[in-house]
C-alpha cells in the first residue's frame, strides 16, 4: 500500500458508528434530535445537514456549526454541539411537513461508506380519529347485526407503521396508507360470545417498513398509538320459539299444560290468544287446556317479546290444539 494514501485515510474522520442518525416517529409539536458524530481525526471535520422533506433533491440544513439562514425553516434548527466532534441536529416544534428523510455527511471524507447517513423522521398529525356504528352502552349491540369501526390517522414519512386489531373474533380487517392518511378499517357481525368484550386498535413499528437504503437507519422507531372501543353488550331478539309438549296429532286432554319458550335476551314476555275466538289468555308461557275445548280444535298463538334499547321485539308461533272426546276428558269434565 502507498504510505502516502495510508497517511490520508488515518487522516481522515469518517462518522463514528455509535453515533449516527436514527429513525424518529413523533406527534406534531414534539421537538426532535438527530445525533451525528465524527471519528477523531488529523483534519478539521466539516459536517453537513440536509433533508428531503421539502425537495426531494434534498435542501442543506447546515454547514459545519452554522444553520443555513435562508433555509424556510432556520428558525427551528439549532446544533447541539456536545463536543467538537458532534452535531447533533435539533427540531423544534415539528410539523407534520418535516416527515421525511435527513442525512447527516462528513464532506471532508472521501469514502462514501464513512461519508454520510440518513435517517427518517415521521411526523403524525396527531392521535387516531375514530369513528364507529358501534353501540355505547348501555345502549346495546343486537346479535347477528353488521357493526365497523374505522381509525385514521395523518402523517407523513417514507415508513410508516402497522395496524393491528384484538378483539373477539370473527372480525375482518382492512388497512391503506394513502396520501398522507393512513387508514384501517374493522367490522363484523356481532354474536353473544362478545358480550362484555371491546375491541384495541395498535398502530407500531415492525420489522417490515422496508426497503431501506444501505446507507440509512435501521433501527424500529419507538411509536405506538392505541384505541380501544367501550365494552359492548350484547342482546338478541326472540328466536327458536317452540312449544311442549308436542306430538304428530296435536291432540291434548283437558288439565294438560302447554308451555312457550323461546331463546331471548332480555328475558321475553308471553302472552297465549285464541285465535278462534281472539280470547287473550293470562300473561305467561303457560296455559291450561279447559274442558270446555272438548270436541273442539282450536288455533292458539303464543307471542314472545322483550324490549332492547326501548324497542319491542317479538316472535310469534301458531299451536294447533285437538281436545277429542275421550273417556279421560269425560271423566275429567
């Protein structure tokens, strides 16, 4: 090797490993550093800023331990200078249009693997924005009903985080980042084993924002924003009403109770009617078969309602009842 060009690189400073630019995910209004530091060295390092969040050609920041004056955003640049060999860059105040990538150079290098890094700063407008049908208790959520919820959020930056939503299952789950207006969307269709449970959205980093380049940062940005519905109740309307006993003729002696039921919550009210003679029986789900409906069929429906959120709602089942004259029902009259 020339001990001429070995003497120039020993010379040479180079940016220190341990401090270079890392990846930055914050709220709008937060205040940002990047570090970067030089490696010891013969000759005075001088180190440039520039970011791309403005031209994507890239616009310099600063130059050694001055701030670019006529750059549009001077006023919240500064240096930290925490040694001679350190300038740490320093954001005030950021807005959503600072998201974007910074490069940190040492223009007295002439190795490009010494010579510069970048990092990306994403900047979010502000916490998710929800928006859902979704009921609040205690108004409740009704079984077997289509409910969604969907969250955006505003940001800006060349990554951009995960969604993730945990819930009780099954829900479906759509994601976009568009724009500028990063999206996700849930939905599903609400049964009983959710009742009592909520549903979070998380929006992180992961190991996936790629590609990124081989001379910028790595490392995961620390950001995660979190929404959690209220927890749901579930009701259902009346359903799989049935009546008992049953047998394939319908027929029934006298003093026999035939009984109403019906899958519902809250509880449901019954009420029995003869539908021969529009007779409303007691309320219950119980009726007794009379003697007077010896030799006789009647017609009965048993109607079942509970109320949900102030709103009835019933389910309704037509009985056929045959009373034949026997020797039991004769005795019994």
């Amino acid at each position: 090797m020339d001990t001429n060009q070995s003497a120039i690189t020993s010379a040479q400073h180079g940016l220190d490993v341990n401090y270079l630019p890392e990846n930055v995910a914050v709220y709008s209004g937060q205040d940002v550093t990047f570090t970067c530091r030089v490696e010891a060295g013969a000759q005075i390092p001088r180190v440039q800023w520039f970011e791309y969040a403005c031209n994507s050609e890239g616009n310099l920041i600063s130059d050694g331990a001055l701030i670019v004056a006529d750059h549009p955003q001077a006023e919240r640049y500064s240096l930290v200078r925490v040694s001679q060999l350190q300038y740490d860059l320093h954001i005030r105040d950021v807005r959503r249009t600072d998201g974007g990538k910074y490069m940190c150079v040492d223009t007295a290098v002439s190795d490009l693997e010494k010579k510069r890094h970048s990092a990306e700063l994403v900047v979010f407008d502000g916490p998710l924005n929800c928006s859902t049908a979704i009921p609040i208790p205690p108004i409740a959520a009704l079984e077997d009903t289509y409910y969604w919820m969907e969250c955006e959020i505003l940001f800006k930056g060349n990554i951009r985080p995960k969604w993730f939503w945990h819930g009780p299952p099954p829900f479906g789950q759509l994601d976009d980042w568009k724009n500028e207006i990063g999206w996700s969307g849930m939905a599903f269709y609400a049964n009983r084993s959710m009742d009592g449970q909520h549903w979070t959205l998380r929006l992180n980093f992961t190991d996936s924002f790629l590609p990124v380049p081989a001379d910028s940062a790595t490392n995961i940005p620390t950001f995660v924003d979190e929404f959690d519905t209220d927890t749901v109740v579930i009701n259902w309307v009346p359903k799989s009403i049935s009546s008992s006993p049953s047998n394939p003729a319908n027929n029934y002696e006298v003093g026999e109770t035939i009984e109403c039921t019906v899958d519902a919550f809250p509880a449901a009210e019954f009420r029995w009617q003869n539908m021969r003679t529009l007779e409303i029986l007691h309320p219950g789900s119980t009726f007794v078969i009379p003697s007077s409906w010896q030799g006789f069929e009647q017609i009965m429906r048993c109607t079942a309602t509970n109320i949900i959120n102030d709103w009835p709602y019933a389910n309704a089942l037509m009985k056929q009842v045959n009373v034949p004259i026997t020797a039991d029902n004769n005795l019994l009259g």
